[in-house]
C-alpha cells in the first residue's frame, strides 16, 4: 500500500504568480486534509473533503486560496496571486474514518517560497 | 477553542539517555483523541500514536512510552534508550471526535530533540 503522494515538492514562485499542488491520498481513503506549516511551528488546518465534497474551511484560507477533489480522488489546492506570507510547507493527508476512530497520515509535503 | 502546548521548544541529550516530551491540552469535549507525530529532517510527519479520551491506560511501544493523565490535562511521551535516528521534531496534537465536522487536528508548536553521539 503506497502512502499519501505529493507533488511537486518544491516549488519557487514569484509574488503575483499561481501555483498548484496535487495531493494523492492512500487509495480507499475517504477523507483528506490539508495543513501548513510555517518555519518552527505545528502544522495549522486549511480545509477537507469527505470523498468530493468540502466540508470545511478555515479562516486561514483567503479567497486566494481554492481546493479541489473531483470524483474524490486526489485534490489539488490552488493559491492564486501568491504573496510572501504564502511561502510554507502545504500538508496533505488522508484517513479512512470508522466511526469516529481516525488516524490521519501525511504525505512529504510541498515547500513553497514566494520571492 | 482547542489548545495544545508542548513548552518544550529543544531538547537536547546524549545517545542512550531516556528524553521526555511534555505536551499539555485544552478542550471542552468530554470525547477527544490524542495524537504524537516524528517529524524528521525529511518533512514528513509520521505517526506514532493515537490514544482516546476514554483510555487512561499508558502505552508503551518499544522504546517509546506515552503517560496520559486526563486530571492533568497531560499526554507525554518518552523516549528510553535514546538513538541519533530519533532526533526529529515531535507533535503532539489533538482533535475532535465530531464526525460530521471532521476531526481536524489542533498540533502544538513541536519539540526539536536533538540526539548526539
């Protein structure tokens, strides 16, 4: 069983650009999340999907900010005229939920640096 | 509102020595889950374990032991024997156990542990 995939993991970008990341979850899981992470800190929730549908969004994620998972599969999240606030690591992961027991499990992450 | 605070900010040992990592949290749910994560030097963030809110018993996994006490709000975690491997920043986190909301994961600021030869 392959993990949580991200892609790219790296990326550099000029302010004003857009970028998008792609996230591919452990296959048959139902849910996926999405975090970042700034330098020296814990990981802060943006939003997730249960199979296609988001169904929840922070207060971190601007209207610059969108999230896709079409067929719910894997998902892509678009920053759009990125700003240097932007730079971080963008965490995905993914769970399959029984009940209310879930355990999250992430993949490598993508770095972002906004020049 | 959730709270996770891990006051630990660097921890710095010796190989072979026991390292504990402190992690006290806040919430008004009377049903929650505990969560301990690696982060090592690669990025990803690997789990550990997870511990339930109605599960007082500690754990112990290897070299890893996790001590939860709910009077204290508390959910630490040691290392015994301690290797140059484990050196990695270490999340504790927290979450929910709403369904329909999700169980979003409310992480402390991480403990770096530094493991030297």
């Amino acid at each position: 069983d392959t993990g949580v995939s991200q892609d790219p993991r790296h990326k550099i970008t000029k302010r004003g650009q857009n970028v998008t990341f792609r996230c591919d979850p452990i296959s048959e899981h139902n849910r996926l999340y999405w975090y970042r992470q700034t330098l020296g800190q814990g990981p802060e929730f943006l939003t997730y999907f249960q199979n296609e549908a988001q169904l929840e969004k922070s207060r971190l994620l601007s209207d610059r900010f969108s999230a896709e998972r079409p067929k719910g599969s894997f998902s892509t999240l678009e920053i759009q005229r990125t700003e240097q606030g932007d730079s971080a690591m963008y965490l995905c992961a993914s769970s399959w939920t029984v009940a209310k027991e879930e355990t999250q499990y992430f993949g490598p992450g993508t770095r972002l640096l906004v020049l | 509102a959730q709270k996770v605070t891990q006051a630990q900010t660097e921890i710095s040992v010796v190989e072979k020595e026991d390292v504990t990592l402190d992690c006290v949290y806040e919430t008004r749910d009377t049903t929650y889950y505990l969560f301990w994560y690696k982060q090592p030097p690669s990025g990803e963030l690997v789990f550990l374990i997870r511990r339930n809110s109605f599960d007082e018993q500690n754990e112990i996994s290897g070299r890893y032991s996790w001590n939860f006490q709910k009077s204290t709000s508390s959910f630490n975690f040691t290392i015994t024997a301690s290797q140059v491997v484990d050196s990695a920043v270490y999340f504790c986190a927290l979450s929910e156990a709403l369904e329909a909301a999700g169980n979003k994961l409310t992480f402390g600021g991480g403990t770096r542990v530094l493991v030297k030869p």
